[in-house]
C-alpha cells in the first residue's frame, strides 16, 4: 500500500475518533457552535481528501454526513436518531477505512441504505439553504464566515475548478507561482478557517493579477519546494492537503504552527532502552568515582556527562507521555450508545483527563478501562424506574477519575448505581467452589468483591450482549497486574461501586532514595518523600511511643513511624530510636518510615517484581544499583496499606472498620496470649478455649500422618498453630483444647505466654485464613487466631455425620461485636444451622420485617445502642413472631434480667462466653420444636 | 508422562534416542535438568534477600545486568539449606518470560542418557519430591531424578484466596 494512503487512513482514523467525541458533546449541547463547526470541519476534511484519493464510497458517506450536519447548522433541531444516524455513519466509514487498511482498495457495497436516511432527515425541513447565505453574512461574523464556506463546499467541486480556471486563465507571472496557487487552492478545499481570506484571495486574483500573487507567494513557495514537482499530480496535491490540514487546526490560533512528525513507536521504544542503558552504566561510572578518592581529570567530564543524560532521559520520557484522556477518548461514545441500548441515562464524568502516564502503561489500561465502564452502565447503573424507586436521580453517573499519588496513577472509576450483590456474589462463589460456605462466611464484603476477578465469574441474571459473560473482569485484572498495577473494588449497597486502578506512572525510570535497614538496602521512590528527619533519643526530633506505637512529634504534629525493619519483618520487636525518618505522603497520608541509614538518591531503571514476589505489596519492582547490587523498590501505597492507615479514606469500607472500633472502645476481652512457631505473638479469646493442657509428646499418636492424642477417653485430633510450628515428637507440648460438644480439637502452641484483658483492637485486618488480624495487646503486637480456620479442618466429619437425618434449622444471630459473630458462626454452623447475622437491632428488625423466615433468633442482649430487650420486645410485637425462640446471650446475668427475660418470653439466657451452654441450650429448643412439629 | 518438547540438535537420529541432562547435586542426592531448559551454569557472588518473600525463594540476583530470582532447590524439595559461605552455584532458567537461578549444591557433567530407559518414580518416594520429578534414571553407580522445571519453578505465591 502506498504512504499516501496509509498516512490518509492514519488521519483519517484520528480525526474520525475525534468526530465521535465531539458528536456525544454535541449531542448534549446543540447550541454550541464551536462543537459543531468543529465536527464540521472534520467531516469535509475526510471527505474533501476521499475525493482526491478516488475513494466515492466514502466520499458519498462523508457527503451525506456533512449535508445532514449543515442542517443543523442552519437550524434544524438537533435529535438522537439524528445523531444516532451520523454516528452509524462514522462506524459505516470506519468499517470501510478497515477493509482499505486490509485490502488497499476500498471494498465492493452500496451504502445507498445510510445515505437515504441522511439524505431524508435533512430534507425533513427544507429551509433556507439558499435563502439564508446573504443575510447572514452581513450579520454575526462567526455564522458568516460557515456560512460562506457551506456556500462553497457543497457545490465544491465547480467553485474550485472556476477557480482554477481562473487561475490558469490568468496572465500570471511565472510559472513558479502558478505551482504555489495550484497547491493553495487545495489546501483551500481542506482548510476551512480561511475562508474569508480565500475570498479576498479569488477577488484579488480576478481583479489583479500581479501584485496580489505576490503577497501570498510566501507560504505558496514553501509548499512548493517540499515537491517542486507537484503541479498535476494527484497525489502530491493530496499530499498537501494534509500539512494545512493540520496548520489550519492549530493555525486558527497560533500563528506559529506546532510542529509535529509521526515517530515509530518502535524507534521511541529503541531510544528509551538505549537511554536505560545509558543511565545505568552512568552510575556505574558515577559510583566508581564515588569510591576513587582521587581525580584523574575525568570527574569533571563525568559531571557533565550525567547532567546530559539525565536531560536526554528527560525528554526521551517525554516523548513516552500522553494524557490518559487519549484512552477515554472512545468512552463517550461508548456510554451514550450504552445508554441508548439499554433505555438507561447516563452521566459520564471525567476527570484529571490530562493527567500524563507512560505510553506504554495508556496502551495496556485502554480496553481494562472501556471493560469497566460497560460493566459500570451495564450493571451498575440502574434504570431509571428503579433509580426513581431508590430515591435517586433519573439520571446515574459514572465519574472517571485520573491523578498523581505517590510515584503512581490512580484511577477511579466510580458510578452510584446499585452496587455489588454481595449475597449473589457469595452463591456463586460456593456454587462454582471457590470457597467454601465456611470461608465465605468468615469474609468480608471487600474480600467476597475480589472473587468478580476470578475467570468466569458473573452474577448477571442475564447475558446481555454488552456484559453478564463473565469474561473480562479477569482480565482486566491480569492486564493491569500486568503492568503493576492494582485494582481495587469498593461497593456499598445501593450507592455505587468504585473501582480503583492504581497503576505504575511509567514503567521506565524514577529517582528513587537509596535507605538501609538492617544491612539490607532499599530504594523509596522520591516522589513520595516530603521530607528527611534524623532521630535520636537525644536530639531535638526524638521517636516516642503510645502504648508501643512509635509516633514523631514534627512541627506540633504527631506522625505515626512505621519502622521498616518492622514490616519487613527483619527484626524482632526492640524498639528502635536512632535513624532517619523518611516523611512519606500518599494521598491524604503522611507517616514517617524509620530507616537505619539513608545514602543518596539514584535514577533508577524500574524492573518489574517477579511474578513469584508480586504478591508483597510492600514492593513496587527491584532495580540494579550502580554496584550492581539488586535493591527492591518499597511502594509506599503498599506500605501504607500494610500499616493500615488506609482505612480512614476508604469511605466504603470505614463501616466495618468503624464497628470494629466500637467494639474495641468498650468492651475488654480476656486473651490467652501464646507462642508459635515464630517470634511473634499470638492470642485467642479466652472465651473459646475450653481447656490448656501440657501432654507429654510421645503420646501423641500419628494416624495416617495426621497427630491425635487420647484425650478423656476420645481421640482428639492435633493441629499446629502455624505451619513453622512443628508438633513436638519429644518432651511436653502444649495443647489448647477447643471443645464442641463432644468434639474436641488440640491447638498446639510452642508456649503459652499469658492471659491478659486488654481492649481487642483488631488493627490490622489479616489476609490469611488462620488470623483474624493482629491487634496491640499490651503494647505488643500480637496475632489474633481465627479458631474458626481450625475447627473445620478437624471437625467436618462429625459435624457432618451429627447432622445427618435432621432438618437443617435456620437462626439469627445478632451481636454487634464482629469478633464474637465471626467466632460463634462457624461453630453454630457445624451444630447444623443456617445462619444469618445482623449487628444491629435494627438490622435484625429489618431483617426479619423483610420476610426473612428464622427458627430461632440469638441476641446479645446488650447490644450497642440498642437494647436487646428492646429488639425482643419489638419481635413480640409484630404478631409474626410473637412466639419465636429467642435465646439471650449475656455477660452477666443479674435477676431483673432474668424476670424481663421472662416477661418476653426469652427462652434462655446464656452466659456469652459459655458456647457449651448455648448449644446445649439451642438442643433442647429443637427437641421442643421438632415434639411441636 | 510429559517429555520435554525441544530436542537437541545434531544428529536426529541420535537425537531422537538420547538426551541431555545438566546434573546437578542437592544433599548428596543427583539431579538432572534437560539441557534445552539451561541457559547457563554460573556462581551466585551477591543475593539480596527479599523480606516477606516465600521460603522457596532465596532471593535476587544481579545476573549480567537481569534481575535473576533465585530459587532454593533445596528449599523446593523439602530440604534445609546448610549455606555455609563458600562457592554457590545457581543454574540459569528460563519461564514465561522471567529468568529464575536455582541454587544447588554443585553443578556436574553433562549426561546424555536414552530417554525410553527412565524409570517412573517409586511409589513410596516422598510426595513433595514426585511432583517435581519426571522420572528416574539408573546410572551405574547411583539414581538419577530428572526434574520437572516447570513443576520446580511452580510453587504457590498467591497466599490471598481471592
């Protein structure tokens, strides 16, 4: 295929994604004339270099476009199957440019269909077409100046060829200029600002043919000696059409035109590792003049040196940069076309469409992004009946969102539609066995949200054909963790769901700090450094402590310290108080990352982590230094969602990090704190554990590799607390026993440390299945373990075998301490019952109100900001459950309580921490219920 | 039983009976690697360790300017690492795209051996070792297990369910 064309289609593929922008904004905005000229001007571009190229099919297409867009112009009102219709013809138009893309010739067809259509919605109102010019020309420059351009596009071709004529008959000068106007006139065709001048242009060369030639020889003669040879040839002229094409873009404005080539994305790409290189082998250099105390003459060059590169690795990433908004350029279309399908409306918003981001990483995020936001118009927003229904606007609005933060990219893609279904989510992650009900029940909403990640994973209740396939979101999250990137869900019910991207600004280079901790070094990118403390017990700047917690006074503000040998788990748990403080900002955070040394700062080439390292979210990449030792780079988005300051802006999610608040600022619990296999602490709600026991090893017993123990008469079976915990085959083991009804289970511990009542403030929520997340105990940092994760390991078989023959019965439980529904759930479970959970009284109302059909209801009867009593006693009011079982759980029980129980017809009261009594207690309620059934 | 896709070249003919193995030596015991998934033999010199990182995986090594995961074999079969200081020596390979070194005790001679004589694994070998091995070969005076690098290289990182 020829430059010509492939340059044509290139342009033409530009413009055209322009033109469907455009027409969306129009679409919204009728009146605004600059969109439309705009269009406008693109359209007859397309067309006007069709003609040249002898392309009809498309040059009718764009023709037919033009005449309908001209109408609106002159007034016709602006309607959606009008637009509709135009854009169909864009897409017609592209379909076409693909198979010349493909074929070099534009393909066989008629498009009689379209040009029809166009042809009768602009002949629906047959105005003024020639009426108007005169008038208007005389009245407000701007419409003149179309106007007069409409006049002599439409009938185009017979205005330019007089024109030529004109040109050829007139006695002019030399042939040089002859060449010059040939090639003006062309650019005439295209170029659609200049008609005025044009107009004076003709006039003037009517009228006089010298001195007026003249005057405009000077751009004519530039274009000319690019091909002095262009006279007749089509091409050539064509290929002039181009250059004014794009000087008459920005030549409107600035009279300096921007110059612009097309560069192989290739060569940009050669360059950029070439200049990698370059950088790495200058810190090479660098460091060994470093070491080298003395000077052979060579620092000075070497200095120079680095400045260039680091100036010719500027502009080389420069030359990598484009604004995000080039991957959302299409979304426009895509939502209104969405909308349009879907009898949906829908807002789109965009933000920070400027923001910059490597080339390489816009390419990789652009279908992940047009994926969410189907999926957002799809399933997020709602219609709108139901939106009216939900007591939102008709109108739903999806906002995408692009910003710096720390060294990366966020973006967000967020609407406030119906957010996720989360019980939907659930059933199918059990259904396609994902996870089992056990763990799903132990999960977190935010987790249940990630398994939309998972291949073919979809709740859609029908396949649309724009999402409900259930292919893509994995996808998506593979194309961005591609890259580096993360991507993070929240969703709440009936507001919205958000989806945050946080992506790598370039995959290239970044200056980053070089720190060590513990002999080990690190490189911070730089972005995120504010600021550099030194610390010391002695000095002004002095790490001090709150219940073990490090915090640096700075300035009159307190900044939490987060010691870096601490996250990286390098060292146990001294307090360290010498070192740097590295003040770090992302987003709305600042902490401090205290560091043992800090040494200079470096451009580093980020390498990616290996996909067997990505999972520590605490590295961002690694990098070779200019020693040539590896380093990792620490993320500081990472970092800071280690520490879990993240919560606080994770207006989502605060809901349960709110409760779990609450429920650490009043109640204490009593905590066996042990020992595991490693240094760190571990602890369990004394509540739980029914029996410590210290059993010599050798009785223990290996059945089919897994270690039980004669235990009153039964075997128990053993569990290690944690996988380097090796149970003992020799001395005394410690054993906690978990007892279940007559099931019991033995957790061993390397030792067991204390029992200590302390506020459980579960600060960080954990990942793994066997924690519930780490809290501070006594000002240490201790493991809360999920006992839960245990039980069924051990105890599946009985349970299962305990519950054979007997109707599965369904119960509520309501208790406002996460942690207690979290440990009471699986073992209610085990016994055989279908459990739901509210934390509030009036969740469990709601609940119940809804039609949700229960056996047996178990309230905590101190419930936080609502009495339990007070939820029973509305139960007994709505004659619906007047005479459902209620058992109370209670931390003590005095007699005013039990005569109120009584009062309400509470079947039981049972202490909270006796699991024993309540399941004994729930036994004799189903004996009592099944002799009534 | 899954062979190795690549074949020597040279003689086909040859080719077709016999293959190459890069041995290797982990806790006294023989390893051999197909030599078409061996990029290079070198010394491991320095190793940044990588704090939260599976056990398996010793650390990062600067290979030539290429980051290099280096891989515990040791580690990989079960076996406790008795590092010692000294020489290390790592085998350079190749998977999706990445480059991993796996440490082992000491590197060995190339054997060509007929791929038709490798014996399945015993049955009672230790379950963690049958995955990792494809089979076994009878040298004269010892066993020879033939890894799998695919299943070497293939231990779980994602630790999060979801």
């Amino acid at each position: 295929m020829d430059d010509l064309l492939l340059e044509f289609l290139t342009e033409t593929n530009e413009h055209l994604e322009t033109v469907d922008v455009e027409m969306v904004r129009f679409e919204q905005d009728p009146n605004n004339e600059a969109i439309l000229s705009n269009i406008f001007r693109l359209v007859h571009t397309i067309k006007g270099t069709c003609g040249f190229l002898g392309l009809p099919r498309l040059e009718a297409l764009a023709h037919a476009a033009e005449t309908l867009m001209g109408k609106f112009r002159d007034g016709m009102p602006v309607t959606t199957p009008s637009v509709s219709l135009i854009l169909s013809t864009l897409d017609r138009i592209k379909e076409i440019l693909g198979e010349l893309e493909r074929q070099g010739a534009e393909p066989e067809g008629s498009d009689s269909d379209l040009i029809e259509m166009l042809d009768k919605m602009a002949s629906q109102e047959p105005t003024a077409q020639e009426v108007a010019p005169a008038p208007k020309t005389s009245q407000t420059s701007g419409a003149a100046v179309y106007q007069v351009l409409e006049r002599e596009l439409k009938p185009g071709e017979v205005s330019l060829d007089e024109l030529e004529r004109a040109f050829r008959e007139a006695p002019g000068p030399e042939k040089a200029t002859t060449a010059g106007t040939l090639a003006y006139q062309v650019l005439e065709r295209s170029l659609k600002p200049g008609e005025v001048s044009l107009d004076e242009l003709e006039r003037a060369f009517r009228e006089a043919p010298g001195p007026a030639a003249l005057v405009i020889e000077k751009p004519m003669a530039k274009a000319s000696n690019e091909k002095p040879t262009a006279l007749a040839a089509v091409p050539a002229v064509s290929k002039k059409n181009m250059d004014p094409a794009e000087a008459g873009e920005s030549g409107e404005a600035i009279p300096g035109k921007v110059q612009t080539i097309r560069v192989n994305v290739d060569t940009l790409e050669h360059l950029m590792t070439m200049v990698s290189e370059l950088v790495l082998t200058r810190n090479q250099l660098l460091e060994i003049a470093r070491r080298s105390s003395e000077d052979h003459g060579y620092k000075v060059p070497l200095q120079r040196l680095s400045q260039v590169t680091a100036e010719l690795q500027d502009g080389v990433m420069k030359t990598r940069m484009q604004p995000i908004g080039n991957a959302w350029q299409k979304l426009p279309r895509v939502v209104r076309d969405l909308s349009n399908e879907l009898s949906k409306k829908i807002d789109l918003v965009m933000q920070g469409a400027d923001t910059e981001l490597d080339r390489q990483v816009l390419e990789v995020i652009k279908d992940p992004l047009t994926h969410m936001v189907r999926n957002s118009a799809d399933h997020g927003v709602e219609s709108p009946a139901e939106r009216k229904a939900a007591g939102k606007p008709e109108k739903g609005t999806i906002r995408l969102n692009a910003y710096h933060e720390g060294g990366s990219i966020t973006i967000e893609i967020a609407d406030d539609g119906k957010g996720l279904n989360f019980a939907a989510i659930r059933k199918k992650a059990a259904e396609r066995g994902i996870a089992s009900d056990a763990e799903l029940e132990r999960m977190s909403d935010a987790q249940v949200a990630k398994f939309i990640f998972h291949p073919g994973f979809s709740t859609a209740a029908k396949v649309t054909s724009v999402s409900g396939r259930g292919v893509g979101m994995d996808v998506v999250k593979t194309n961005i963790e591609l890259i580096g990137g993360t991507v993070d869900i929240r969703s709440e019910q009936g507001r919205g769901t958000t989806f945050t991207i946080k992506i790598p600004l370039t995959l290239a280079i970044v200056a980053a700090l070089i720190v060590s901790s513990k002999d080990q070094r690190f490189a911070i990118p730089q972005i995120a450094v504010s600021e550099l403390v030194r610390v010391s017990p002695t000095s002004e700047h002095s790490i001090e402590r709150i219940n073990g917690t490090p915090i640096l006074r700075l300035r009159d503000r307190l900044l939490p310290i987060v010691p870096l040998s601490k996250v990286m788990g390098l060292s146990g748990n001294e307090d360290v108080n010498h070192g740097f403080v590295v003040v770090t900002q992302v987003a709305h955070q600042r902490f401090g990352i205290l560091v043992d040394g800090v040494f200079h700062t470096e451009e580093i080439v980020v390498k990616p982590m290996s996909s067997k390292l990505r999972h520590i979210q605490l590295f961002s990449g690694n990098t070779i230094l200019g020693d040539g030792a590896v380093v990792l780079i620490i993320d500081p988005n990472g970092l800071a969602r280690m520490v879990g300051s993240d919560a606080d802006r994770n207006e989502f999610q605060s809901d349960a990090n709110l409760e779990q608040a609450a429920v650490a600022a009043d109640e204490l619990t009593s905590l066996l704190v042990f020992r595991g296999g490693s240094e760190s602490l571990k602890a369990v709600p004394l509540s739980l554990v029914t029996r410590l026991e210290e059993i010599e090893a050798s009785t223990i017993e290996w059945s089919s590799g897994r270690p039980v123990v004669q235990y009153r008469g039964r075997l128990m079976p053993l569990v290690s607390c944690d996988e380097e915990l090796a149970i003992k085959r020799e001395g005394m083991q410690s054993l906690l026993v978990f007892s279940d009804g007559d099931v019991s289970m033995g957790l061993a511990v390397a030792e067991i440390v204390d029992i200590v009542e302390d506020k459980l403030d579960i600060e960080l929520l954990a990942e793994r299945s066997d924690l519930v997340g780490s809290a501070v105990v006594r000002g240490r940092t201790t493991e809360i373990v999920n006992v839960a994760h245990y039980l069924p390991m051990v105890l599946e078989t009985w349970s299962r075998k305990e519950r054979k023959g007997r109707p599965e019965r369904s119960l509520l439980l309501v208790d406002s301490s996460t942690f207690f529904r979290d440990m009471l759930v699986p073992v209610l479970k085990a016994s055989g019952y279908r459990v739901q959970t509210a934390s509030t009284a009036q969740e469990a109302v709601r609940l119940l109100s809804s039609g949700l059909h229960v056996d047996v209801v178990v309230t905590d009867l101190e419930l936080s900001g609502h009495s339990g009593f007070a939820l029973v006693a509305s139960l007994r009011a709505d004659p619906h459950h007047t005479t459902i079982p209620v058992i109370g759980l209670t931390v003590r029980s005095d007699p005013q309580q039990i005569a109120l129980a009584r009062k309400l017809h509470i079947s039981e009261i049972v202490s909270k921490i006796d699991r024993r009594g309540l399941l004994s207690a729930l036994a004799e309620l189903n004996e009592t219920l099944e002799e009534a059934a | 039983m899954k062979l190795i896709d690549s074949i020597p070249y040279g003689n086909p003919k040859a080719a077709s009976k016999q293959m190459e193995f890069v041995t290797v030596m982990v806790a006294g015991q023989l390893l051999g690697l197909p030599i078409s998934r061996v990029h290079d033999v070198f010394v491991v010199s320095e190793m940044t360790t990588v704090p939260l990182a599976p056990g398996e995986i010793a650390g990062l090594l600067n290979l030539r300017g290429r980051v290099v995961t280096a891989v515990s074999l040791r580690r990989r079969l079960g076996l406790g690492d008795t590092y010692e200081g000294g020489r290390r020596m790592a085998v350079g390979l190749e998977n999706q795209g990445e480059a991993y070194g796996l440490l082992v005790d000491e590197v060995g001679e190339v054997l060509k051996l007929n791929p038709d004589e490798m014996q399945p694994n015993p049955v009672h070998m230790d379950r963690g070792w049958v995955g990792l091995s494809q089979g076994v070969h009878q040298l004269r005076d010892q066993l020879l297990i033939v890894l799998d690098v695919d299943a070497v290289l293939a231990f779980e990182t994602e630790r999060e369910a979801a």
